[in-house]
C-alpha cells in the first residue's frame, strides 16, 4: 500500500468514528427526551389521580 491509501484509509476510518460519536449522542439526547416525557406523563396522570379524588371527596362530604 502506498502512502496515499493508507491516508485515505485512516481518514476514512477517523471520519466513520466521529459519524458514530455523533449518532450515538443524538440516539442518546432523544432516548433522554423521551425518558422524560415519560417521567412527565406519570407526574400528570398522578395529578389527575389526585385531583380527580379531592373532587369526589369534597362532592361526597357536601
């Protein structure tokens, strides 16, 4: 192998590993989006929960 292949290969090569690194941090920005639009989904339903308890309360103590 010649010089010039052997450069264009390690170009090659430390171009495919930052393409990488850049896709595995965005799969891991957007799996800690959707982690915590789940987080925020259980803080909602726990809230309609409770609202939905203190209605009945207060509608069976009127």
């Amino acid at each position: 192998m010649n010089d010039d292949a052997e450069i264009r290969r390690a170009v090659r090569r430390t171009v495919g590993i930052a393409a990488l690194r850049r896709l595995r941090r965005m799969v891991e920005a957007d799996n800690a989006l959707e982690a915590e639009k789940e987080r925020r989904a259980w803080q909602l339903s726990i809230f309609f929960i409770l609202a939905a308890a203190l209605v009945l309360a207060w509608i069976v103590i009127r």
